[in-house]
C-alpha cells in the first residue's frame, strides 16, 4: 500500500495460506527497524505481512491513541490484510512491537469480540510500564489459547527474563520463547557483546519467519510446545 494511506503491504498478494499483521510500538511507527527487518524477511520467505501506523501517528501526534481507538485501527488493519489477501482472519498472525503487540494480545482475549488469529508475534512484549514493575500486563495470558511467540532481549527492563518466563506460563495455548542476547527492549545490544542491532534485527526477523512457517494450517491442531528455560 502507498504511504498515504499509512499501511506497507509486502508480499504475495494471492496463494499464502497465512499472513502477518505488524503493529508499532509507542515511541515509532509503521517503519521500526524491527518491523521493517520482520516484514522484509517474511517477503523473501513467501509470506504476506502489512505495517500500519496508529492514528496518533499518522498525525504526526506522539502521545498514543487511547485504547478504544487502537484497538479499532488493529481490527481495521486486520481486516485490510486478510481481504487483501483473500483469507479468513483465523489465517492472520498478529503482534509487533511492544505496545503493538500488546494491543493484539488483548483483542485477541477479548472475551466479549475475540480477534480471530493463527497466532500472536510479539516483539519486545512490555510486561509491565517503564519503572513500574508492581504494573503488570499478563492478566490477560491465560485467555491466549493460541501459539504465542514471545522475542526478547535478554537486558529488556520492561520485561526482565525471569519474570517473563514464568507469566509465559500462565498463556494456555503453545508458547516460544527466543531470547536475543544482550539485547534490551529496543533490540539494542551491549558494545561488549561484539553484535550490532542490526546482528540482533537479523536474528528476530528470521526467527519470526521460521516460527511463522512452522504453525499449521487452521483446519489442523497444534501440537504441544514448551516453554524454553529462563
């Protein structure tokens, strides 16, 4: 789709059986590194994805959108996606960055108008809010009965490895976790690592791929997957 229009589609336009939905954090927009890397990488592997910028955003406005509002623009671009596309929604893999990826979490939960989903891409999911660990965000994981795959660094303070790990347990259906070493909630990397953020943005845009491709067709049941240790 055209700048615009606020939407980035890449990829085939018909024959992939699933496609995936990016949404920004707070601090950026549709063209994050790490959206862009994902959806570069899901193009070279066949998969559809689309980038969207919330309508704070596309105002040039930095403070996000209230929730009502985000969650409305998500369900919208899910829509575009899977109509672009010409699948069901229950095709769609949903997520991105953060609060994008929150955001998703949560419709996904809805329990009153669930987004349908094949599963849910979360890059750097922020558990709590910056400086507020007592705030947690994981009250929701137990309706998640869907494949979660959670991408964190290892250094990410809004999400700190241990803690995430054990309310990754609390998710009823399948979940991976894939850390990125050294890496903090912006998928920066320690100079003393001897890796570059775009090492790590390499590595989170392939391990997306991969995950994605490996989900079965809706029509099948997946099976069991553990949590990797903390």
């Amino acid at each position: 789709m055209s700048a615009a229009t606020g939407r980035d589609f890449q990829g085939p336009r018909r024959g992939a059986d699933r496609a995936v939905l990016l949404a920004h954090g707070a601090g950026a927009d549709r063209r994050a590194p790490a959206l862009v890397a994902v959806a570069d990488a899901l193009a070279d592997g066949g998969i559809p994805s689309l980038r969207f910028d919330y309508p704070y955003r596309a105002a040039g406005r930095r403070a996000p959108d209230r929730p009502a509002v985000l969650a409305a623009a998500t369900r919208e671009a899910a829509q575009a996606l899977a109509r672009r596309c010409a699948l069901p929604l229950d095709h769609l893999v949903v997520g991105g960055r953060s609060m994008g990826g929150r955001v998703c979490s949560l419709l996904v939960a809805d329990a009153a108008d669930p987004l349908p989903a094949r599963g849910l891409l979360l890059l750097g999911y922020p558990l709590h809010p910056a400086g507020k660990p007592d705030r947690r965000r994981d009250e929701h994981f137990p309706a998640l009965a869907l494949p979660v795959c959670f991408l964190s660094g290892t250094r990410d303070a809004l999400a700190p490895r241990a803690e995430l790990a054990g309310a990754a347990r609390r998710v009823a259906g399948p979940v991976t976790l894939h850390w990125l070493e050294s890496a903090d909630h912006g998928y920066r990397p320690l100079k003393a690592s001897g890796r570059s953020t775009a090492d790590v943005l390499v590595e989170a845009a392939e391990t997306s791929v991969t995950w994605v491709q490996s989900l079965p067709p809706p029509a099948v049941e997946s099976g069991e997957q553990g949590v990797n240790a903390p």
